[in-house]
C-alpha cells in the first residue's frame, strides 16, 4: 500500500512512500505527516497493519490555514 507524505510547499506535489518504508523509519521517529490526498480509508488500513504489529497509533487532523481544504494528517505510531 502506497501513501502520500504531507507537501512541504502548498504548490509541491505529494511524495508517496510504501508501508514498509515507514516502517523501517519506525526505529528512527515515530511521527508522521500525510497529505490530505489520502483517502480515510487508506489511513484507517494503515492504522489497522500498525496495530496488527503490536504498535499502537494516534491519527488527527492538523490545520495550518483557515480553508477547510487547508489541513495534513499527523500520525503517531509507537511500541
């Protein structure tokens, strides 16, 4: 499963990254930022695979304007 990492410029296209890449990164943070292009359903399957593993993970919404289409998702994913 592919995901897309939070722009670092509004004009920026989103990189996307396997699931196995974000876990080999696991060892070295454990907060993500994803682009608001993923669907909820794509990041609830990612929270469930965590989860499966033994990790335990917190999503949310973060807002950094004042649009409503003006926002990432910030997700934690911990032993």
């Amino acid at each position: 499963m592919k995901l897309k990492l939070a722009r670092t410029t509004l004009k920026a296209k989103p990189k996307s990254v396997e699931l196995s890449k974000i876990e080999e990164e696991l060892e070295k943070k454990s907060i993500f930022y994803f682009d608001k292009e993923n669907s909820h359903k794509e990041l609830k399957e990612m929270i469930e695979y965590f989860e499966e593993k033994g990790y335990s993970v917190y999503m949310r919404e973060v807002r950094y304007g004042l649009d409503d289409n003006e926002y990432i998702y910030e997700v934690h994913i911990i032993r």
